[in-house]
C-alpha cells in the first residue's frame, strides 16, 4: 500500500518512452491497463494480473501535505489575520477541500477549479488592470474579477464547457470541515459493513459532477464535487447531508462555471472512483482526510460488488433538490 517502497525501485532505471495518450499494454500479461491518478502520480493497472506501473514524474510531485508543511514552515497561520489574501492555483483540479484544509489559516481567499484549468490559463492582463485602476480594491472584490475573467477568456478561447474556477472563504473551512466529518460519522454509522448498503451509497455518488474522466478510459482523478455528493446521497443521511451543502454555499462565496458544469457548486473531495485500495491507501496518507470516510471507502472496496460496473449507468448530474 505504501507507494514509496515502489518509487525506491525505480530510482536510477531508465525505460523505453511511452505515448502518454495512448492506453498502455500491461507488460506483464498482454491486457490493455486502466489510468488512475494518486494525488498527483499517474498509475497505470492492470485489473487482470494486479500490475501497478508509475508515471516516470512520481518522484517529483509535491503532495497536499507537502504543500501544507511548506507554508507552515515559512509563515504563521492565522485565521484572523493571515499572511496572504489570496493564493491562486493556476492548476487543474485544486480545489479540495483537502487542499484549502491545508492552508487554513495562510489566507483569506483561495482560488482554484474544481477540473482541468483551461483556456490557456488566468486571465493576467484582466486583474491586473484591475489592481492598477483602483489599487486600494478589496480581496474579495479582485478575487471575483479573477474568477470572471477567467471564465470570459476561456469562452473567447471556446473552451468554456468545462471551466470551473472558484472562491473559497478560508474562514469558513472549520465549519465546512465539521459539516463534513459529522457526515461521514453518519456514513459509517448508517452503512457499516452491510453490502447491500454500501452498494447503493457507491450507485448514488456516482451521479454527483465529477472531474477528470474517471472512467478506464480516460483514467481516474477520483475527484467529486462536494456539494453534489452531499445531495446525491441525502436519502441515506439526510440531517448531515443538507447541513453539508449548508456549509459548501456559505464556504464557496464566488462560483463560476461553464454550460456542462453546472452542477460544480466550487469545491470537491475524494471519492474512489477506479475501485482501487491504492487510491483509498494514499488518501488516508493525508492529514486532512476524512477519516470515517476511509472506512466507509475501506468497506465499499472490501465488499463483493465491483465499482468499475457502476459505469454502465448513464451518468447524469444532480442539482439542487
């Protein structure tokens, strides 16, 4: 379970270049491989023989509690007074709430998509003319133009039908942060080791917005919108599930979106969309993580069903209900 004893093997080797789009071959047993992404470490696995094979950049990656203990080391946090008023992640699929629990207290904006980043990045020129126009403007106030612009530039780029770009209240991320483990508390208590339980919680996420294909074909990013997941499995715990979708529209003060992610209410969290132990193993690593969720996934996987059937459903998002 433990990615870094695989990472020590391949220091130093050198292997054949590989088409990064293509599907890979399982080298092992001939079977073509599913893509899966570890928080940043693209895996290739072969759901025959069992075979896991890293991206040649897995040694590279800064992790979400990297990044946390890289701020801390160098300023103080203070929800009160932070040291930024706004951190931007000019990078795909950053905003979690694992991610903004990370920097709680370093600033009082956050900025990130919940997808991909596209339209060939922020719009610089935008906000910056902003801030040169009125320089005494307010965080809160640039951080909106940021999210606008964005999005103008990637509808002039027509790149739009995907973008997500949102802004998180950081003072906001403890009560979020409560709202969640209370629901994932209620999870565990309510399903338990019951298969039949498990399996209709697994069938009812899947119909929340999801990012970055999660599919065998495309590769798994494991990501789910947060408020959607909350809606989609409401029936199960209804009390904690609203209370949740609560926090996610008091935390998201600034939300924009184009016409095929309207259902991205502004930040997401992990859900184990490949059916892999590796994915549940590396999550838990995280300091944010939430830990009665672990077990709920840790028992979804355990039990008989497999999760790679629910993509035979036809996928439709849920909203507001």
């Amino acid at each position: 379970d433990d990615l870094s004893e695989i990472k020590k093997l391949l220091e130093g080797k050198n292997f054949m270049p590989v088409d990064e789009t293509q599907t890979r071959i399982c080298p092992s047993c001939g079977t073509p491989m599913a893509k899966t992404n570890a928080f940043g470490v693209q895996i290739d696995t072969c759901y025959k023989c069992g075979g896991i094979f890293l991206d040649k950049n897995s040694n590279e990656m800064l992790s979400i509690n990297d990044l946390g203990e890289a701020f801390k080391e160098n300023f103080t946090p203070d929800p009160d007074n932070p040291p930024f008023d706004i951190i931007i992640f000019n990078a795909c699929l950053m905003n979690s709430i694992d991610v903004a629990k990370s920097l709680e207290g370093m600033t009082r904006y956050m900025i990130a998509s919940e997808d991909f980043f596209l339209g060939e990045g922020l719009d610089y020129k935008a906000f910056t003319e902003a801030i040169n126009q009125n320089p005494d403007i307010s965080p809160l106030e640039l951080s909106k133009i940021i999210c606008d612009s964005y999005l103008k530039k990637c509808e002039r780029n027509k790149t739009d039908r995907c973008a997500t770009l949102s802004v998180i209240d950081m003072k906001k991320i403890s009560k979020l942060d409560k709202a969640y483990n209370a629901y994932g508390e209620a999870l565990e208590k309510k399903l338990g080791t019951d298969e039949a339980k498990l399996t209709e919680f697994a069938d009812n996420a899947f119909w929340a917005e999801d990012y970055g294909g999660n599919t065998p074909e495309t590769g798994f990013f494991n990501m789910v919108d947060l408020y959607g997941m909350a809606v989609a499995t409401q029936k199960t715990v209804s009390k904690e599930a609203k209370n949740l979708q609560k926090a996610v529209t008091e935390t998201v003060i600034h939300n924009v979106h184009g016409p095929y992610r309207k259902y991205s209410y502004g930040i997401s969290t992990f859900f184990p969309f490949s059916g892999m132990d590796e994915d549940v193993a590396e999550y838990q690593k995280l300091t944010s993580s939430n830990k009665s969720l672990n077990n709920v996934y840790q028992n979804m996987l355990k039990s008989p069903f497999n999760l790679l059937k629910l993509f035979d459903i036809s996928l439709t998002p849920v909203g507001n209900t």
